[in-house]
C-alpha cells in the first residue's frame, strides 16, 4: 500500500513539473516573428520610437542599444550586427551584442549606422539611425 502511494505520488509530480516547462516554455515563445530593429540611445533599451536622427562633433561617443520587435510590439530577442559609415567608429559592448559605442571621426553629412539581424528563415531585418558630424570647435 505505501509502495502505491509513493509510485502514485511520483507520477503526479512527474505531471506537474512537465505542465510547468510547458508553460514556461510557451511564455517565452509569446512573440512573431521579427519585423523590425530600433535603436535607444544609452546602454538601455527603452520604449518608445527610439532614435532615427543623431547630431555628434569630431571625437565624441554616444552608446546606442538595439531592440527587436514583432509587427504586434511584443519583443524579439535579437543579436545584431553592427556597421557605420567610415565617418563613424562602431564597436560593440562586450558581452552585449545589442549595445554598442558608436564614435565620430571625421566630419560629413549624412553618416549612417545600423544594427542589422538575419533571421532564423533568413529574413534580414535592419534598424537604422541617420547622422550628422560637426567639426570641433
């Protein structure tokens, strides 16, 4: 009889801790796919439209963080990769592929950074921000 309660209350654990990943599972999966980048300025990602626009001088740095997106908001893990212009010096945060530091070296208009994700089904997604670099003064 003891032997039955102990077979009966394993099995039910078994059941309830295969009900949990499931649902653990489901939760972080509660996102489409990636329909679009944007870029936050600062080391966090925050909310809103993020940044499209930037205006740096010859020398200076701005950290910029990428966050993916599905076409309802909900967020999509990314990694993205990172280019610039020559104008500009991009360099990723190590340890965090979604920050980066992005540094102005020579003057120009309009300088150009992105942070670009190819997807699982080789869809390539791009956020990208658009720039302008004064001389020093």
């Amino acid at each position: 009889m003891k032997r039955s309660k102990n077979i009966t209350m394993s099995i039910l654990c078994l059941f309830m801790l295969t009900g949990l990943m499931l649902s653990t599972a489901q939760a972080q999966e509660s996102h489409g796919p990636l329909s679009q980048i944007i870029i936050y300025k600062g080391e966090v990602a925050g909310t809103g439209p993020g940044i499209t626009t930037f205006k740096l001088t010859v020398g200076e740095e701005m950290t910029v963080t990428a966050k993916g997106f599905d076409s309802e908001g909900n967020e999509v893990p990314i990694w993205p990769t990172w280019k610039s212009d020559r104008e500009l010096s991009i360099r990723v945060v190590e340890g965090r592929s979604k920050t980066a530091v992005v540094k102005a070296l020579k003057e120009g208009a309009p300088v150009f950074f992105s942070a670009v994700y190819i997807t699982d089904d080789g869809k390539k997604v791009t956020g990208e921000a658009m720039g302008e670099i004064k001389p020093k003064e």
